[in-house]
C-alpha cells in the first residue's frame, strides 16, 4: 500500500502527561500542529508519595504538580484523573499474580494496554477526544486506504515500540505519538524543552517498576506474597541450596542464588526453570538455557491477523535486540520457532513481532522449548 501523509485536520487530543520531559514535549508539539490539546496527569496510587524514590517511578504528587507546571506554560487545560482502583487491579496485582505463578510479567506493556490506551482512551472518547497523546517513541504510519501501523521510531537507540505492542488496530486509530519522528539525542529533547521554558527540561527519566519505589522487586513480592521457603535444586535434582521465595526469581538470573558451593565445573550457575508447585528452582549451566522455540498465548495484532506462516523479527524485552524467527498461529495461539537459539526467554514476557519496522502484534510467552531438556521437579 501506499504511505500518506499523516491526517492533518485538528482534532481534540487527550495528552497524557507523567510529569516527565518527553510528555510534556509530546503535549508541546501537538499543540504546535494545531490540534486542540488538554492536558491529564493520570493518579495512580491511592498513596502518590509512596510511587517514588529519587529518579525512580512516577505517579507522585511533585509529579502532578510538574505536569500541571508544563500545562500551564504550553497553554493547555489540565485535570488529575484518579485511575488508581484500575491501575491496582489491572497492573499491580496481575504483577503480583504472575510472579506468584512462576512467570515474569512486563508491567509497562500491562499499563499501556489496559491503563493508557484502555480505561484513559475509553473515557476519553465517551467526551468527545479524537485521540490520546503520549511521550513514547514510536511511529504510526497512515495508509492510503486510512488504515494505520505502528512502526519503529525513527531513532532506534530510543524505540520504544516493544510496550505499545499491545495496541490493536483501534486503539492506534486514537493514539498520536509526537515524538516518533525525532532524529534526535535525548539531550536535544531536553533542550526543546529548555526553549519552551519547561521546567522539566532536566529532570531525570523515571526507571525502574513505578509502583516499586526503592527498586527492590523482591523485597516487593516478599511483603505482598510472604517468605516461603524452598529448594534450590540442579538438573538431576540435587538440593544445592535454599531460598525464600520462588517467585523472587527469574529465567536466565545468575546472581543471588546464594549456593553454597560451586559447580563441579567451576562455571556459573543460573536459573533455568521456576516452580510454584512445590517453590523449587532449578539452576544448571549458560547452555541449557538455550531456547530453540516457544509458545505464546493471548495474541494482540497491530492491524489485521496474519493467515499463514511467516518470517519475522522478534523482540523479547524492552531493551533487547531483534532475533529472526518463524511464526504461525495455531489454536489461538502462536508457535515461534527461532533461527538461532537465543538465551532468558522467560514464560510470562511479551514477544513483539516486527516486519522490518512495523510492529505486526504481540503475545504472552506460555512455555520455552529448550535445546537441552531441563529435569523439572514439579
């Protein structure tokens, strides 16, 4: 098909703004093309001081006041939404939920796709906004025929396109992504919003899981979830050790497994496989980690649904790199197989599919299938 222009008629747009300098230019540059902006900071947490630590996270007070700061200064209207309940259940809990079965969930691609372009753009429609604004660097190309993609930002070091993968064709109809086309260091992002004279220009980027101020994912989980004892087992299931919490693991972890003694080898150790049956992990070798294929469950596609079998580029997490892969749907679900074995593939992360550039969709890993069989004592 052929590429358009971008539609250029104005139209009501929602800016989410977290209080954050990439938001905040966002809202600046839609207002900019002149589009009828309005400014929301979105109040995720019944206890907004405890959503930060330092450069940490988002969702605070200072942050709503930051947002509400840059507002002003764009010109633009600007509300507090409280969207805490949702976000807690939707988010926050599925967190909990999947580290409780032994999965590693990506809170971010959660967020985008039941907060910000769920419940936000719900609600935003029903008032009569034609569109929600955010600060990620992604791209969405129009087609001649008016349907849309979502593409890669033009600067890759800076592509955040692996968290909107959720997003499905309607979805994309209503979201306006101002900073995708920028060829630009982040350095020079701050600088624009230096000239603007917003405030933020300097702050720090937030980082990390937002609800988890300190950054201590396991001291999180463990106060959620309750220490529980259990092995720490090798292949042949040999107890080497032991721990606090399955769930304070991860696929492809190397560190803090607190084992008393070496490897017969004298190599690493790492976490090959997580069961909350019985609250054992398996730890053996780098190489039995190697992942030839997988299955994932809860496809989402960025437009129409491929019919046939395919070739792809995958991404695992949000600051991967690309693997070639052969996709196919079968019984609901996709079934990837990977041209070279790759390592950390953990049941529970997203795999976004892309061709070249664009995003063709997303699915919830479900089960890896190793190069090496791992024993699992469940």
């Amino acid at each position: 098909m052929t590429e358009t222009p971008q539609r250029t008629r104005p139209l009501r747009v929602l800016a989410a703004m977290s209080g954050g300098v990439d938001s905040a230019v966002a809202a600046a540059r839609a207002a900019d093309a002149g589009h009828d902006v309005t400014g929301v900071h979105l109040a995720l947490s019944a206890n907004p001081q405890s959503f930060r630590a330092g450069a940490r996270g988002c969702c605070t007070i200072e942050d709503s006041r930051d947002a509400r700061r840059a507002a002003d200064v764009i010109g633009i209207p600007f509300y507090v939404w409280d969207l805490a309940d949702r976000f807690r259940e939707d988010v926050v809990e599925d967190f909990v939920a999947e580290y409780e079965a032994g999965r590693t969930p990506n809170p971010c691609l959660r967020c985008n796709e039941k907060i910000k372009f769920a419940a936000l753009l719900d609600k935003a429609l029903a008032l009569g906004f034609d569109a929600v604004c955010t600060g990620h660097y992604a791209k969405i190309v129009t087609l001649a025929d008016g349907s849309r993609e979502l593409h890669r930002a033009s600067d890759m070091a800076k592509d955040q396109s692996y968290v909107l993968g959720v997003l499905d064709e309607k979805q994309l109809a209503h979201a306006l992504f101002p900073l995708g086309d920028t060829l630009t260091t982040k350095e020079e992002i701050r600088a624009e919003a230096e000239r603007r004279g917003l405030a933020v220009a300097k702050k720090p980027d937030s980082h990390d899981i937002c609800f988890i101020a300190d950054g201590d994912t396991q001291g999180f989980l463990a106060k959620r979830l309750g220490k529980a004892e259990g092995d720490i087992v090798d292949e042949t299931g040999t107890k080497l050790g032991t721990h606090e919490g399955a769930y304070g693991f991860t696929i492809g972890q190397r560190k803090g497994l607190r084992i008393g003694h070496p490897a017969a080898d004298g190599k690493p150790r790492y976490v090959l496989d997580i069961s909350p049956v019985n609250n054992t992990v398996t730890v053996g070798p780098a190489d039995a980690l190697d992942v030839t294929g997988l299955t994932a469950i809860k496809p989402r596609w960025c437009g129409t649904a491929p019919t046939a079998p395919g070739v792809y580029t995958a991404q695992l997490r949000a600051h991967g790199g690309e693997t070639e892969v052969s996709a196919e749907l079968v019984d609901g679900g996709l079934r990837v197989t990977f041209t070279d074995p790759v390592r950390g593939v953990a049941p529970g992360q997203a795999i976004v599919l892309y061709d070249d550039t664009r995003v063709v969709g997303s699915a919830t890993i479900a089960s890896t299938v190793r190069r090496q069989p791992v024993t699992s004592t469940s």
